[in-house]
C-alpha cells in the first residue's frame, strides 16, 4: 500500500509501530531469532538507529530496508518500523493486555523445522487463538538439515534454490508437516510467498537464527502485514495521556520498585501522575522518573540507565516512583493528566475486573507470575471442572498454604504454582501440613501433574473402600476332604465364583434364607497361610462353628454373608473395580435374596 492510498484521517506523524510478540516452544530458538535480528540490525544500521528498550527493541523501518534489500522499497510504507517485544515467555503475552485483546498486534511463532509442534507450540497457538492475534511462523533451524549449505542472511528463496534437490526435498517435507499440524489445528497455512491473503492464511517462513537466512523475508512479511491490514489501528493521539502494559515490577538500583511497561497509546511524561494495576486494586502514584537503557557504545559506563523527559507510543520504557510493590505483571497503566482522577481509577478497575478468576467455597490454589497467565489457568482449570477455592499473581507464601490446608476434600488441598517461586518457608510448611505443590512453566503439564495426583488419590480412597469391604464368594466343600470335623472345623474346598477372604461369615441356603453356620477364619494352600483364593482354586479352610455331618455336610454349597450395606456398594458403585468372577457371584447371592426381599441391597 501507497501513501498515496492512505485513509486521508490517517494523519502519518501518529502512526505508532506496531508490537511484535515472539512465541514458540522452548529450545526452539526465539531468543536467537530475536538476537539475529538485533544483531543485523545492528549490523545494517550505524548503531545508534537500533535501539534497546526496556523489555523491547525498535527496528526502524530504514533499518528493516537494509536488512531486506530488494524486498522491501521503503516508500511502501508510512509506518515507523517494529517493535519486537521480548517476552519472557509466551504465557505473559496472553496477559500483556490492551483494552481487551494482547499487547501485541502481531506475533511470530516460532517452531523448529526438524521438531514441529511441540506442547508449548500448541498453548502458544491457542493463546493466538484465544485473543486473534494474527501470526506467521517462523520455521526455524533450516541450516541443521543435513547437507546445508548456509548463505549468510540471503533471502529465503533465493538460498534454497542453491541447495541440492535431496536437501530442498528434506526441508519441504518439515516445511509441509508443519502446515499439515496447523491445519490440524483450524488454520490454513502455505509458505508465504504462495499466500495472496494473509487474513485468511497464515505464512509459513523458513529461517535460521543461526546464519541469518530467511531473516529479510521475515522483516519483509512482518512489516507488509502490518502496513496492509493493521494501520488504521496504529493510527494513535501521539500527544494524549499514555496508556500501556506493565511486562514486569522489579527492584532497580537506586530507585527501588520500577515497573517494565510498554507505552502502546499517547505519551508519558516524567511529572505524570499515573494509575497501576495492583493486586489490591489500583495505585495512584507520581512517576519520579523514565529510565531508558544507555545506547549500546555507552554500556560501559556505571549507570546502566538514562533518564529521559518523556515516552510517546509505541515504546518500552522503566518507570520509577513510589509504592509500586503492589503492582502487577499484565495489568494496565494510564496517565491521569488533565483527565478526571476517579474516571481514571474506575477504567483501570474495569479492565482489571475483565480478568475474572471464577472462584468457589472449596477447591485448589492457583498462583501465577501475570494477571494473564492467572486467567490462563483459571479457564484450562474450567473446563476440566476442577474448582478453584484462590486464584492470586505472585510468589507462593505461607498464607497460600494455610487456605489450602482447610479444603475438606483430601484432592484440593493443593497449590498450582504456574511459573512463580515458592518461598522456603511456605514449602516447608506444606510439607508439615500434607499440602501438594505443583509447579511448572507449562500450563498443560502442570494441570496433568495435578490430575494424576487426584487419580492416585481416588484409586488410594477406592482401594481403602475395596479393603473394607466383604468380597462376594461361592465355594463347595469337597468330597473326602475333612481334615477335622469342628472347633473349628477344617474341610478342602473349591471356589466355585467370585473371591474367599479370611475372616467373613459364611451362610448356606435353606429354602429361601440364608442360614449362618459360623465363621471362615484361615485359608491354607499346601500349609501355607494364604489371604484369599479365586474361583477355581482349591484350599483348606478353617471355619469356626459348624460340624461337619451336622450344620454342613461334604458337597454343600456355601456362601460369603454379605452384609445389606456391603451389597448395595458394591452393586452400585464398586461394580467396575471387581472381578467379572466376583460379579457373578454378587448377582447371584442378589437375586436368591431377593426372592424373599424384592429391595433387600436397593
């Protein structure tokens, strides 16, 4: 698009650059990519026209125009250049909030083309797709197939042209997985220079951190993206309050508590009054200063900052002024100026009520580094209906410990620690208190490790109730086999269903009743002491109370007494963890009950 096709009311002087987010799976080389380009384009442009921010670095457009070469004729565009936001990972993204949707308005996912999808590739793209922010990918790594030859930062085309035909072959059928797993995941994909309709389909990128290559077609999609379909949005009120995004609170050297921010609308000044996000509601607080990174040939100097008058949009800035210890990573900033001061306060709470955790009278603790890592959790948690009792952003402390110990179910009194740390004195009390720490940087995993602890849980608690509960059995005492006819009485049987435990009473069938005859106390299988016997398997038993002749003869069929409550378990809530055996033998000693009593068990 021409300047010359510019809406007229866009005004060029307030076009802002848009924000980059740079997400992918681990290990699979966002930090270098993001490092590449630094490094080109520090190397494209005399050093001073790249410029390091707070959590972001600047690309100018002159700057991208070197890099690209021929791709790009800078007269195209009228926007500024690119602002790559360095993330700490690609869960703060989803946090970095704007007025609803992400900070950022474009994002490169990163994915390595040897590795494809990985599970952290997917949270990123539901992320993506949670707050439809439109992406390309970056197939990394192209330089590690085997048999490459590296042509230090060439165009991507033009590089893979020079590759032998087994190589271009290899590297299309990574390139062409990664399109077959986006689509898996609802997204149309091809290789960018095939696509005419980038809303509709998302670009695939080959490049590599490493050599460079592809990195000019990157800037080059990025920036046509941007100019093509998202101008309209980076048109700004330059001059008006700021607004922006805290990425981190951290302590600075002789400022204490500053906040990390991006500026994404209008201006902040150095004697701004501004409003935060805090976990206990909105700060008001007068900003003591704007620090901005020295420029890279001054790094050698103590200061590690410079002060500076003012931030326009859209940039990374360091904030200092008092009692930020409250603040939040995620939560919004704006300035007050000449606005209405409560007006401010009330949008800064709206926007921090849009992050709603739903919580409950009985569930898990969550804690998480951002609001948006927090609301993350909360809705994965959601949809797999585990309840949440406490959902907080920050360190887990001992207080975190004393909520969890009061859940009444044994499987809530846990804590989902999602990339934050947990002090040493909560871990010991959790430890003392019988309190779970989960903890991890991955959303997914975390939830999984927590499910198989309520697994474990519930299979321990079944178990317990299976141990505690009289087992159904049928079992006939052979013929010939009495080894002593009473006190107690000692006769080989067979079990004929289900399973024959020590220690239960044993019933015979007269007519419609079961009649007791005693008590079944040892089961031996070659003189050894044995706990229990299947069907099939023949024993010696030694059964308190009867005499054989008598109360039992040689040949009878003998049953386990089931108590009415053991029964009524077992038919309605324990039929799936016992035997096919032992449910035979249920249904059976059921229905001879039941002739007698239609609703004895029921």
């Amino acid at each position: 698009m021409s300047d010359t096709d510019a809406p007229p009311e866009t005004d060029a002087d307030t076009l802002r650059t848009p924000i980059v987010a740079v997400l992918g799976h681990v290990d699979h080389g966002k930090t270098s990519l993001l490092d590449r380009v630094r490094g080109s384009a520090v190397a494209a442009g005399e050093s001073g026209a790249i410029t390091q921010h707070i959590g972001a670095t600047a690309v100018p457009l002159s700057v991208i125009s070197e890099i690209a070469g021929e791709l790009v004729d800078p007269t195209d565009f009228d926007l500024p250049g690119l602002l790559f936001i360095d993330t700490p990972g690609h869960h703060s993204f989803s946090t970095l909030r704007s007025r609803g949707g992400a900070l950022a308005d474009i994002a490169i996912l990163v994915v390595d083309v040897n590795d494809g999808f990985q599970p952290q590739t997917l949270e990123a793209i539901d992320i993506l797709k949670r707050t439809q922010t439109p992406f390309i990918v970056a197939a990394n790594k192209i330089d590690t197939v085997p048999g490459w030859r590296p042509n230090e930062n060439a165009p991507v085309q033009q590089t893979m042209e020079t590759q032998s035909e087994r190589v271009q072959s290899d590297l299309n059928e990574n390139l062409y997985e990664i399109i077959g797993e986006l689509s898996d995941n609802g997204f149309s994909a091809d290789m960018y220079w095939r696509v005419q309709d980038f809303q509709a389909n998302i670009g695939v990128v080959p490049v590599s951190a490493e050599t460079g290559e592809g990195v000019p077609d990157l800037l080059t999609v990025m920036m046509g993206l941007s100019q093509r379909y998202m101008k309209d949005e980076m048109a700004i009120d330059a001059a008006g309050p700021g607004v922006g995004t805290v990425l981190e609170v951290k302590d600075t050297q002789g400022f204490g508590t500053t906040l990390d921010a991006i500026i994404y609308d209008g201006t902040i000044r150095a004697d701004d009054t501004i409003v935060v996000g805090g976990l206990q509601g909105p700060i008001v607080t007068d900003v003591r200063a704007l620090l901005r990174p020295r420029p890279l040939e001054e790094i050698r100097t103590e200061q590690k900052f410079e002060q500076v008058d003012a931030v326009a949009a859209a940039d990374g800035v360091k904030i200092a002024a008092p009692d930020l210890d409250g603040a939040m990573a995620g939560a919004p900033i704006r300035v007050i100026r000449d606005r209405d001061r409560s007006e401010v306060i009330a949008e800064v709470e709206a926007e921090l009520a849009g992050i709603e955790v739903t919580t409950q009278e009985e569930g898990v603790v969550v804690k998480a580094d951002t609001l948006g890592s927090l609301e993350a959790i909360s809705s994965t948690l959601e949809e797999e209906e585990i309840p949440i009792m406490r959902a907080e952003v920050g360190a887990v402390a001992p207080r975190d410990i004393r909520v969890a110990e009061t859940a009444n179910e044994p499987t809530h009194r846990a804590i989902l620690a999602f990339s934050v740390e947990v002090l040493d004195d909560a871990r010991d009390l959790a430890e003392q208190e019988d309190v779970e720490l989960f903890e991890n940087d991955v959303i997914y995993q975390l939830i999984e490790e927590y499910d198989d602890h309520v697994t474990a849980i519930e299979e321990a608690q079944q178990e317990q109730i299976l141990e505690n509960i009289t087992r159904p059995a049928k079992f006939r005492i052979l013929k010939d086999h009495t080894f002593r006819q009473s006190d107690p009485a000692v006769v080989g049987v067979e079990v004929l269903s289900g399973l024959l435990r020590r220690n239960v009473n044993v019933v015979r069938w007269e007519g419609g009743d079961p009649k007791r005859v005693g008590r079944l106390k040892t089961i031996q299988d070659e003189g050894e002491d044995v706990d229990e016997a299947r069907t099939g398997e023949r024993m010696a038993v030694s059964i308190d109370g009867p005499t054989v002749g008598r109360q039992v003869e040689e040949g009878d069929d003998l049953w386990v007494e089931l108590p009415e409550k053991h029964a009524k378990i077992l038919e309605q809530e324990l039929r799936e963890d016992i035997s096919v055996d032992e449910r035979e033998a249920l249904s059976m000693y059921l229905e001879k009950r039941r002739e007698q009593e239609p609703f004895w068990g029921k």
